[in-house]
C-alpha cells in the first residue's frame, strides 16, 4: 500500500509525518517503523506522527506517536508543530487548529510561515501519574545510578520526563547516564532524561536522551519539563529560551494558567510516498 508522507524538522528533530485522515488505514507495524526510521531503509526520523480524523467537531485531526524503535509514546512536541504546518498549508489563511493526542486535546496557533505555538497541557507530578515509583510526591528525588546518588525532579509532561541538573551539557554524562536512567526500575514505562544547564532566569541549555531514541537534536516535552522543573525551584521566570543542538525553543508557563506553552519552528524537508 501506498502513503503519502512529510518529512520535517522541529529544532533538529526529524519528523515523518503521514496523514491518514481520508482513508483511516491501521499504522505500521513497530517492525515496519523500525524500518522507515533507518535511514539505510526508509526515509528516517525520530518520531512518526500518524494523523488521523476525529468524531468530534471541534476537533481538527487526531494523531499517534511512534519512536524510531517502534514503540508508541504519548506526545511530541516538536512533531505536533510539524502537523500544524501540514494542516495550515491545506487550509490557508487559518491560523488556529485544535489536535487530539494520546495525553489529551491541544491547540496550536501558527506565528508566522514556519514558527508554531502549541499548549502542551500541565505538568504532572504525581508519582503514579508519571509514572514513577516513590512513596511520596516531592520537588525532587535521590535515584541511585549504579554507584552515583543523583538529585532529579521528575514529572510528566503527555510522557516521562527525569530532569537533572549540570554546570554544562558539553560535558555532561549522557552516554551512560541516558540509557540508564531511561529503563531505571523505578520508571516502569521508561522515561526521558533531560540534562539542563541553567544560564540565567530566561535561559537554559539542554540535552536530552529521548526514550525509545537514544539522544536527539530538541525534544519538545523535554524542553517543557526542564522549564517546569527550574520553574518549581524559582531558578527561572516565566518565559524561558531552551538551547538545544538542534536550535531554540522558548517555553512559557505560569502555574495558575497550567498549561505550557512551547513555541518552535516547523520545516519542510521533502515528500513522497512509501509502500509498506
């Protein structure tokens, strides 16, 4: 069978972006993803967003999200800015379009030809939410690594997210602290691992091993959930620039609003079509 797809980048991360909406086919097998995300086999990306319609009227296109390994996540920031582009340039002149995700409904507005704001929803902190294993909900946990005691913060943003603070990304521990973390046992369904380097009350630096990925040049989620995090320990304001490899994001949040707001390119790359 024959599909159409985009093929994008938010901030450096490749999304694929196949739109399902007319003919509501089943997605992909995780062995047929596993094969469009090599490169040496397929177009590649990071993420798959498979977009689909949606029964309700309100809402404009529904999506799933699938890891290059396969397995199916919660949410994609940088992926959902992607599908907002797609949606934007069938309907032109429209600027606001409302999603359904797998974490819940979304809005995205369009800035300009290629910038995108999308509220992410808020932040979950409760341990069985995430989910995480504690014994009680706290700003911040201890997680023994091997023969390391690390200070973390941990929430959900639509998906896992552990967040550790370091005086520089550059030299940050991610090839080893990244995996090990992401199948730490006391996250049962895997998580992110952000590193984050605080550089001032509206900027950080950050890294993050994606689950399911390994480390990526932006991850939309983990921008949100370091933002949220420096937020909890009154290190940062309300709107922050987040320097990843892949480019900046600025994310904005106030805790009586809840929602957080992540704001980020969307480009095209190229299209075609695929047959699985």
């Amino acid at each position: 069978m024959q599909y159409a797809f985009l093929k994008m980048q938010g901030t450096g991360n490749r999304i694929l972006v196949i739109d399902e909406r007319a003919q509501d086919r089943p997605p992909p097998t995780a062995e047929q993803v596993r094969g469009l995300g090599d490169e040496s086999t397929g177009p590649g990306f990071d993420q798959l967003m498979w977009v689909g319609a949606s029964d309700d009227p309100s809402i404009d296109a529904s999506y799933r999200v699938f890891n290059a390994d396969g397995s199916e996540v919660e949410q994609c920031g940088n992926g959902v800015r992607c599908v907002a582009w797609m949606l934007a340039r069938e309907a032109a002149g429209r600027l606001e379009f409302r999603l359904a995700s797998p974490a819940g409904a979304i809005e995205v507005r369009m800035l300009d030809d290629t910038r995108v704001a999308v509220s992410m929803g808020a932040p979950e902190f409760l341990p069985e939410r995430i989910p995480f294993i504690a014994d009680n909900q706290c700003e911040r946990y201890e997680l023994s690594v091997g023969d390391r005691q690390l200070d973390v913060s941990v929430l959900s943003m639509g998906n896992p997210h552990c967040v550790i603070e370091v005086d520089e990304v550059s030299t940050a521990d991610i090839e080893v602290l990244g995996p090990a973390i992401e199948r730490h046992e006391r996250f049962p369904e895997r998580t992110n691992v952000g590193f984050m380097a605080i550089r001032g009350r509206d900027e950080i630096d950050l890294r993050v091993f994606e689950r399911g990925v390994g480390e990526t040049q932006a991850c939309g989620t983990g921008a949100c959930a370091a933002v949220v995090a420096a937020q909890q320990a009154g290190r940062v304001d309300h709107d922050v620039r987040v320097n990843l490899p892949g480019g900046q994001l600025v994310v904005s949040w106030r805790r009586t609003a809840d929602t957080v707001w992540l704001t980020g390119n969307a480009e095209l790359i190229s299209e075609g079509t695929i047959d699985l």
